[in-house]
C-alpha cells in the first residue's frame, strides 16, 4: 500500500457514500439501503487492509500523510495510526455496517437517516486518525451534528429533550477544548516564533522543561479534560448519557456505545497525556477517584433501572470507568487494559443494544416488567442475549474479561485501594446484568410473551459477528495486546522521560531483578 493515501480513503469513503445517497431518488429506498451497506462495507475493507498491514512492532505512527491545510495559519491536514487508534478505526468500520443492517424497522425519511449515519461515521474515523489539533477539534464538532438529527429525529418519547441535552453538554465541554488548544498553540509561537497545531511538534515543545509552568499545564490539562470527560462521560458529567440511549433508535445506541463514547478516553491517550504529561501525573490521582465512583454509581444504578437501555446505559458508565481507571494508573498492563476494554464493550454494548432492539421491534415495550418467559419462545434470541451478558459481565474467556482483568492489574501495581474498590464494581455487574436477565427471560410466558417469532437471518447477522469477536479476543487477545502494546510503551517511556514519575518494575520474564537491570525505554523512539 506504499504510497495510497488509505487513511484519507477511509475517512473519504463513507462522506462519498453520503453524497450519492443524497442525489439518489426519495421514493427507491432499496437503492439508499444498497448504497449504504457498499460505502460502510468498503469503508470496513480499507480498514481490514490497514490492519493488515500494519507493522506490529512499531509504537510510532504508519501510514502517516502530511501535508499544508490553512498554512497561513499553520493548520496542517496531518494523519496516522498506532496501536491505539488502529483498532478503534476498525471497530468503527465494523459498527456502523451492522448499525446500518439493524436499522431495518426505519423507513420513515430513510434517505436522510443513512447520510447522517455516513457523515457521521467519516467524522468519527477523522477523530481517531487526525494528528493536527484544528483537524482533530473540526471531526470532533462534527460528529455532534449527525448524533443530534439520529436521536432528535428517529428516537423515541423524548427524543428532542435528549438530542438537545447530548448537544448542550457536548457543546460546552467542546469550548473549553477549544480554548485549551488555541492556548497551546499561541503559547508555543509566543516561545518560538512559529504558529501550529501539529501534535508532534507542540508535543515535544510542552514536554520541555521550562516551557510551561506547573499552573499553566494543569489548567490546559483541565480545558482539554473538560471536553474529553463529558464525552467518556465520567461522573458527575454523565447525566446527558442515559437519556440519549433511551431515546435513540437501535442503530443510534450502537455507535453512542461502541464508538462515541471513547472519544473521550482516547482523547485523553492521545493528547492529554501526550501534551501534558506532568500535570497528567499530578492529576491522575483525580481521574481515579472519579473513575472508581463512576464504575461503583454506575454498577449500582443501573440495578435500580426498569428500563432495559437504560440499564445497558448505566452500565457504560461503570465500564467507561475501567478504561479511565486503566489509563490514569499510568502502567503498561493498565493502559493496554483501558485499551482492550474499549474495543471489548464496543462489542459487547454494541450486541446488547442490538439484542434490547429486537425485544423493543416485538413487543414495543423495554420495560423489564413487561417480560419474562421469553426463552421457551424465543429461545435463540434468548442464547444471544446471555452470550452478550456473560461478556458484559466480564466472564473468563470473553473479551470483557481480558480488558477489566488487565486495567485492575495495572491499578493494584499503584494504587491498591482503587484496584480493590473498583473489583467490586465486576460483582455488581453480575448482579445487575444477570438480575435482568432472569425477569426477562426465565419463567413462564404468558400473554404476548408466548407468541414472539424468534430472531431472523438478518438479525442474527448483525449480532454473530460481534459475539464471534468477543469470544475469540477472550480466548486469543494477543492479535490486539501485540499491537496495542508498543504504543502504550511508548507512551509510558514519554511521561517517563519527561516527568520524575517512574512505572514500577514488574516481574516479566526473567523476574523483577531482570527488569530492573533493563531500560524498557532504552530502544523506544522519542
């Protein structure tokens, strides 16, 4: 692929798809439908051929394409993936084909469903490959527009009430990034002469001793902490987030979870800890705290909830704050976690608010009470659904497992009580998830419950893949953590080398007194 620019292909692909959906005729909607699975089916091909290309052993960016924006303004159309967003790249690329595929209750204004879902999914790839801050900051903004139009115009009940509050609270956050990053920029002219948003650069120039004081950084680190905690969401900015799953049509909840939401936390891998990394070590501490709050509230409201989406909802927020609690412990084991666990609930959410769908499509209801029995109707739907709980919950050989196992490994290096206090939130799971599931699904049917057709080919399409996935990284996570693991290096030896923190040595291989005598940042790039 030396020499194809696949990075622009990927972003440029699905906004291409949009813009023929649009001229395409209002009354053949079996072409808009054809026209969206091709453009987010390409899109999943470039991306499974950037994976597969993608060198394992390097922690640096690939496939990196460089070029003049708004040079004047010293904007730059700046690229690349690592081990941290490459995967984050193909599961966007695999959710929104599905999304697309369970969306086939929707009929009402098809044709402008499917462009907002395409501009939104070349949004969310440009958020997770931009390396220019006014790049970055342009996708983020954008995403907000098409996730408003989904949930205000295609949602339920209160639809408009929740558009508005996911935009509001969205919107507010996104100002104080703004703000966090003119100020990085103007501040690094003002020291060097030359303006830019270049992450590299101006991550080398805060990095300097000497270039930003101790206030200075940790109130960048908060402008830009502003937006991305909104959008993770960690408590106690999190109440936009039930709201706006409860709301949103089936294909809407899918990418919220699976993807939306880890903005937020790879906004803090990607720029928070990269640019700020001394304020980072002095507010980690912080970021635990509420990250263990969010896992424990988050576990124990959702056990309240009579909603089945509101329950999945609340869930996100505990395991949100295992990927927040995995990165902020600043260990390799703790960032790889944070990592995996982001892929794994985009899985595992992802086919749970599916599965939740199919429930609502046949008996136009999500309350828990207005069920039980189901598994002697619908007794395959009903394996599925425990299947997607299993690796909710975390269970030992689905991919839930690897991710919280490895963030609380990593926490319990460092900070002990977090690590403890969090492994409660694993037990509350269980009792949360499979509570649901037993007045749901066990029992005796009786009334609708009893006649419910079980799910279709096309159903079982959009869900296989996903629960196929989580249970081979459960079983085999080393394709992931072989290409994770070198970024996450990396990014530890940069905190490292730039602040007095030091990760601590852990016993690999030849044990801790080989680790000790080794520089794990030795042979790591700058």
């Amino acid at each position: 692929m030396e020499g194809f620019p696949i990075l622009t292909a990927i972003i440029l692909t699905p906004f291409v798809g949009a813009l023929v959906t649009m001229v395409l005729p209002r009354r053949r909607p079996e072409y808009v439908r054809v026209v969206g699975f091709v453009a987010t089916a390409a899109t999943l091909g470039f991306a499974g051929a950037l994976l597969y290309s993608f060198h394992t052993h390097s922690g640096g960016y690939q496939f990196v394409e460089n070029t003049s924006w708004m040079g004047t303004l010293g904007v730059r159309y700046h690229l690349g993936v690592d081990g941290i967003s490459l995967f984050m790249v193909v599961l966007t690329a695999l959710l929104f084909p599905l999304g697309l595929l369970g969306a086939g209750d929707i009929e009402e204004r098809l044709k402008a469903f499917t462009v907002w879902m395409l501009v939104l999914e070349s949004a969310l790839l440009g958020v997770f490959l931009a390396l220019d801050l006014v790049l970055f900051f342009v996708f983020f903004e954008i995403v907000l527009v098409p996730m408003y139009f989904i949930i205000g115009q295609w949602g339920h009940g209160r639809r408009v009430y929740a558009a508005t509050k996911f935009f509001l609270y969205t919107m507010t956050g996104s100002a104080f990034l703004l703000v966090g990053l003119l100020s990085v920029a103007f501040l690094h002219q003002a020291s060097t002469g030359r303006l830019t948003f270049d992450l590299p650069t101006l991550m080398q120039w805060t990095s300097a001793p000497g270039n930003l004081s101790s206030v200075t950084s940790k109130a960048l680190f908060l402008a830009f902490f502003a937006a991305f905690a909104v959008k993770v969401p960690l408590f106690p900015l999190h109440t936009w987030l039930p709201d706006a799953h409860t709301e949103a049509p089936t294909a809407g909840s899918v990418i919220l979870a699976g993807v939306l939401l880890k903005m937020g936390t790879y906004g803090f891998l990607r720029f928070s800890l990269q640019l700020f990394p001394r304020a980072a070590v002095s507010l980690a501490p912080l970021l635990l705290v509420l990250a263990t709050i969010g896992i424990v509230y988050g576990a124990i409201v959702a056990a309240m909830q009579p909603d089945l989406k509101r329950i999945i909802a609340y869930s996100s927020v505990a395991h949100l704050g295992f990927v927040v609690l995995g990165i902020f412990a600043l260990t390799t084991q703790g960032i790889e976690g944070g990592v995996f666990t982001m892929i794994s609930h985009g899985l595992t959410t992802g086919a749970l608010f599916l599965l939740v769908g199919m429930l609502s499509d046949r008996r136009h209801t999500r309350e828990v009470a207005a069920f039980g029995g189901l598994w002697k109707s619908i007794p395959v739907l009903s394996g599925l659904f425990l299947l997607a709980t299993f690796a909710s919950i975390g269970l030992p050989g689905l991919s839930g497992f690897v991710g919280e196992f490895l963030a609380l490994i990593g926490t319990f290096i460092v900070h002990r009580p977090y690590a403890i206090v969090s492994a409660v939130g694993v037990i509350l799971a269980a009792v949360y998830l499979l509570w649901a599931f037993q007045r749901v699904f066990t029992g005796v049917p009786d009334g609708e419950n009893a006649t419910l057709r079980d799910i279709s080919v096309r159903e079982l399409s959009t869900v296989v893949p996903l629960l196929a996935l989580s249970l081979f990284l459960g079983i085999y996570p080393k394709p992931v953590i072989d290409r994770v693991q070198p970024s996450v290096q990396a990014l530890i030896c940069h905190v490292e080398r730039t602040t007095n923190y030091r990760q601590p040595a852990v016993a690999v291989g030849g044990g801790a007194v080989a680790a000790k005598r080794t520089d794990p940042c030795a042979g790591v790039s700058k």
